[in-house]
C-alpha cells in the first residue's frame, strides 16, 4: 500500500510531489505538480484533470526519492483505497 503526506500550510521542500484532489461538478478530479525552487516555475503532470488514482499513480512514476503530498480541498475526503495518508 502507498503511503502519502497530507499537505501542510506553507511551502513544501522542492523536489516534492504534489497532488491535488478537488471537486469538479459531482467526481473527484486531481492533478500533479512537481515543487521548484523558488526562482523557477512548478511543473505539472499533466495540464488536465484525472481520477484520483490516476493522479496518485503518476506521482508515483515521477517520485524517485521525493515524498508525495496531497492537498485535499473543497471537502475532499481521502479514501482508504487510496493508500495510507499521514498527516
């Protein structure tokens, strides 16, 4: 089972991963960002949005040894399939 961060206030180390999960009408959407340093913009995976694992499962094939954040808004529940959330 994967195991994630939950997002925390403030700014996140560069080089970590982050997913973003949100409403889009009534479904669960997310995306990737890759965190840079503070002089260069923040990468993304891609532009569009995806189911929750879809998303979970590309910031796995981009972590390398990079923690995962997830960043859960709009009243987003996380689900235990998912994974193991920290907080």
């Amino acid at each position: 089972m994967h195991e994630y961060v939950s997002y925390p206030a403030g700014a996140v180390p560069a080089g970590s991963l982050v997913v973003k999960l949100y409403r889009s009408g009534n479904k669960i959407r997310g995306y990737v960002r890759k965190v840079a340093d503070m002089d260069q913009d923040d990468t993304l995976f891609p532009g569009e949005e995806m189911e929750p694992e879809a998303a979970l499962k590309l910031a796995e094939t981009h972590r390398g040894n990079a923690p995962i954040f997830v960043d859960l808004v709009e009243d987003v529940a996380w689900d235990p399939s998912w994974g193991r959330l920290r907080h």
